[in-house]
C-alpha cells in the first residue's frame, strides 16, 4: 500500500509542477498526460478559475506531502 500511495503523490507532483511550467511557459513534453488537472479540472471549477498558478503548486506540494507521509507511516 506504501508504494501506490507514494505512486500517487509521485504523479500529483510531476502534474502539479508539469501544470505550474505550463502557466509560466508552454510545455511541450508529455502535455495530455501531465497537464490533465491544468488542462481539465481547473476550468471545470470556478473557484480554480483566476488561481491556476497556486491551484498547480498547492497540488505539486500535495503530492510531496503524500510522498513523505508513505515513507514515515509505520510498517
């Protein structure tokens, strides 16, 4: 269980900072896959709608929570 939590963190990071790079400037690698939550979710959601930046960033550091949460839980 350990691992597909860290997984998951692992692939809300790459999507959250992926979503970041692209608000900034454009990003060409892996777009569809790594761009989903910028590219879908956020102009789904009104309350995302002006806070791309920070709604990217706050689901990259998500991620790294979840990262660093998996590797501390007990055995």
């Amino acid at each position: 269980m350990r691992k597909a939590i860290q997984f998951a963190g692992l692939v809300l990071a790459l999507q959250g900072f992926s979503g970041a790079i692209d608000r900034v400037f454009v990003q060409p690698v892996m777009g569809i896959v790594l761009n989903f939550f910028n590219r879908v979710i956020i102009p789904r959601v009104d309350l995302l709608t002006g806070h791309e930046l920070f709604a990217n960033l706050a689901l990259a550091a998500l991620g790294v929570v979840l990262i660093i949460a998996a590797e501390r839980a007990p055995r």
